[in-house]
C-alpha cells in the first residue's frame, strides 16, 4: 500500500487552509467556509487546479469529523440550564425555531424537488451554527449583554430540535413506506432519545465511575471509543450515527468529568471537522452552482427576514428594545455544520443531487454574511431605529403629509431614545450591582485573611492555649479530582 502522495496531497490541503485560515481570521471569516473553499479547490471537479484526491480516501476520516462534532454538541448542551428554565427556554427558543421551520418547509415545497427533500431544506435553514454562535459572542465581547443569556437558550433548545428532527430524518430517508415499520422506527428512534436523556439526567454519578483513570491517553481513548461506538449503535438502530453520537455526549457531559472530556475532545474535534468540511467540498461541483443559485438567493433572503422578525418577537416576549432584537437575530443567523451534515444524510439517501449543491453555496454564503451583519448590528440599529432624518427631510418637500410624517418619525425617535435610556440605566444598575458585589466578596477575603491568624481568648491569664479561627465551609461543586 503505497500512500505517500495521498499524504503529501492531504498534507498540502490543510497548510493550504492553515493560511486562508489566518487571512479569513484578519477579515473576521470563521473557519467553516475556509474548509470548503480548501475542499472544493482540491475536488475532481475542478480540474484547472494541479491538487486533487479522491473524496473516498478521507470519507472515514469525514465521520469521525461529523462523529465528533455531534459528540461535542452533546457534551456542551446545558442540561441545568435547560432543566431549570425549561418554560421560558421552550416559548422562546421554540417560537424561533417554529418561524423559520414553518417558512423554510414551505419554501423546500415550493422548489418542488420532492417532500424528503423540503424536510431537509427546512432543516438546513431552521437552525443556527452554535459553532458560530459561540464564536462570534466571544469575540465581539458580547457576553455580557443583556441578550446574551436569551440567545443561549434559543441554541440550546436548538439543540434539543435538532437530536428530535435528526430522528425524524432518519426514518424519512429510510425510504419505507410501510405504515406500521414508519411507526415503529420512530418509536425505536424516540425511545433511544428518551432513554438516554433520562440516563443524562439521573444516572451521571455511576457513569462517572466509568471515566475513573488518571490517564490522559487511556481517558482519551475511552470516550472516543464510546462516540464512535455509540455512533455505530445509531446507524444499526436506524438512527443515524449522528444522533447516536449526540446521545452519549449527553450522558459523558452529565458526568464529574465533563470538563476534562471537554478539554481533550475540543482538540480532536477541530482536526476530524476540519476533514469533514474538506471533504464535503471535495463533492462539490463548481458547474452545479449555477443551478441553484437563484434558490440560494431565495433561501438567503428567507432566512434573512425570518431571522429579523423572529429576533424582534423573541426579544420583545423578553422585555427587550429593538436594537437588542436585532443583536439576536444577526448572531442567530449564522448557519454551518448542522446544514452540511443534513446533505451529508441525503446524498447518502440518494436524494435530489442538487440539495448538495444547495447546501455548499447557502452555507458559503450564510458563513460569510452572518458575521457581517453581526460585526455591524450598531449600525443597522441606528438605520432601521432612527430613519427621522429622511422623514423630516420629505417633510420639508412634502407639504401637509410630509409634516405629518415628520411628526411620526420624531415620535417615533423619541421612544426609541427612552427605549435606550431605560436600557442605559438598566445596565448602569447591573454595573452598580456587580460592583457592590465584588466590593462585598473582597472585604469578606479580607477579613477571612484577618481572621486566619491565631486567636486568644478574652482572658490571656486564665486562657494562653490559642484557638484557631474557623472557617465557614464553602460548597464546592463535585468536578474531576484528577483535572
């Protein structure tokens, strides 16, 4: 076996998308779109490029990739979080995910490609890119926004749709069309769910014990094992392997260990994803684009409009100002892997060919302009919240209606204003908060520090055995001994 160009070309591809990948990081670019372009250069397809490799030599390297990123999904979903706030979560993260799942199903249906087919479409252009999400939070310093624990649980109830939908698709791509076998795959397939959510939920303590190794590699080669394992498991039980792969991410993020899981696993995620999207540009198909450019354009614009509405209904269920809803509609609109995994499923389904197609161009796109759009939210908020300057300008030239118009837009103006200043004193009275706060956690180090020393009795003649002074006992939360 003599695989040494192979190598060479691989080896090439990922220095390749190593520079991109810094030239996209100065512009703002996440990696995702970086990938595929790496990819789609390399494919058979486009010949006028001097690397190519054949899309089958990374294919089991690629599941890995789609293995791991559903195994990491699992692992970070916040099951306290979810559990906790379970009816605020559901109104809103679900009134987000029924807006743009409603709109995009229909939309699917109206390309006329087939009803498996729009169900996949709708899916692609109903959820969110966490991957993305994250990022971008964490890199416009917006985590300590208002909004910003909103927009976290619209992801995490995406992510509980998305482990439902993947159940769904599994047994609407099998192609049966047996009423009883539909039925019972979907049991089979919500019962796998069930099971496991209640393992996550109530049975981490005795899963930990499994995890018990101070081992590094061993630990490493024990939850990868469980993942891929796992994930053999659901494509057997007709699930896919992506849901089984979800589930038991799940249940090692339920443990005492999930930190040191997270740790060590985030690393082998990127490299095996790096393959996955690589290798999903490897199947695309330059020439095809034009086929389905105009439904792109549509599905972006879809997405676009429904994302704005959803943001503003969803902000405004939570008592937050428009400039607020428009920050959680342009880091919600970002799509990615989620998307790329859905046309991985159906060109495996021998579904329609140009959904592959579809899917590489809407997530070049979307990766592309949902970062703009957010990196720029101020600035549309300014432009879609204060338009007072052209009405006052038409109601110099208009007459009477431009008067009238003028007097609406400063109305207008002026709530936004109050809008704002409710929201300035709101975080000026969280600072103050969170300054009092810190100011009380220091002076109580300081007098923890006072009181370590030794201590003596009120009476120094009766009593010079000195007594040490207590500490009151903290509640530590139960984390790896070992991490």
């Amino acid at each position: 076996m003599h695989l040494g160009g192979e190598l060479l070309t691989i080896g090439v591809l990922f220095v390749i998308a190593y520079v991109l990948g810094r030239l996209g990081k100065v512009i703002g670019l996440p990696a995702i779109p970086i990938y595929m372009v790496v990819g789609l250069v390399a494919s058979p397809n486009t010949p006028w490029f001097g690397l190519s490799v054949e899309s089958h030599t990374i294919e089991l390297i690629a599941t890995f990739g789609l293995i791991l990123l559903l195994f990491n999904l699992g692992l970070e979903f916040d099951q306290e979080e979810f559990y906790g706030n379970a009816g605020k979560l559901l109104v809103s993260g679900g009134t987000y995910v029924v807006i743009n799942m409603g709109v995009g199903f229909a939309f699917g249906f109206s390309l006329g490609w087939g009803t498996r087919e729009a169900l996949i479409i709708a899916g692609m252009t109903a959820t969110s890119s966490s991957a993305i999400v994250t990022k971008l939070l964490i890199e416009l310093r917006r985590l300590a926004n208002d909004e910003t624990p909103m927009i976290l649980g619209v992801t995490v109830i995406e992510d509980v749709f998305i482990a439902v939908y993947l159940a769904i698709v599994s047994v609407v791509l099998s192609g049966d069309t047996n009423v009883w076998a539909v039925i019972g795959k979907l049991a089979l397939a919500f019962g796998f769910l069930i099971v496991m959510f209640t393992l996550a939920r109530f049975a981490g303590k005795w899963v930990s014990k499994i995890f018990a190794t101070r081992d590094d590699e061993l630990f490493t080669v024990l939850f990868f094992g469980l993942a891929v394992m796992f994930g053999g498991i659901g494509e057997l039980l007709g699930v896919t392997d992506a849901i089984g792969a979800f589930v038991i991410g799940l249940l090692c993020g339920a443990t005492r260990y999930r930190d040191r899981i997270e740790q060590l696993a985030l690393p082998m995620r990127d490299v095996f994803a790096a393959f996955f999207f690589v290798n999903f540009g490897l199947g695309l198909d330059l020439s095809t684009f034009g086929e389905v450019l105009w439904p792109v354009v549509a599905a972006i614009g879809m997405t676009v409009v429904l994302n704005a509405v959803a943001g503003q209904i969803v902000a405004r269920m939570n008592g937050f100002n428009v400039q607020q809803g428009i920050n959680t509609a342009v880091i919600l609109v970002n799509r990615g892997e989620f998307a790329l995994i859905l046309a991985t499923l159906s060109a495996a389904a021998g579904l329609e060919a140009r959904i592959t197609a579809f899917a590489g161009l809407y997530v070049l796109c979307m990766a592309v302009l949902g970062p703009l759009l957010a990196v720029n939210s101020d600035r549309i908020g300014r432009l879609v919240a204060r338009p007072g300057r052209l009405i006052r300008l038409r109601g110099r030239l208009g007459g009477r209606r431009g008067a009238v118009a003028a007097a609406a837009a400063e109305s207008a103006e002026a709530a936004v204003a109050e809008a704002d200043a409710t929201a300035a004193a709101r975080k000026a009275e969280r600072d103050r908060q969170f300054a009092e706060e810190f100011a009380l956690v220091e002076a109580a180090g300081r007098d923890e520090r006072e009181n370590e020393g030794p201590e003596t009795t009120s009476d120094p003649v009766t009593s010079p055995v000195e007594i040490p002074a207590e500490r009151p006992e903290r509640p530590v939360r139960q984390r790896d001994p070992e991490y």
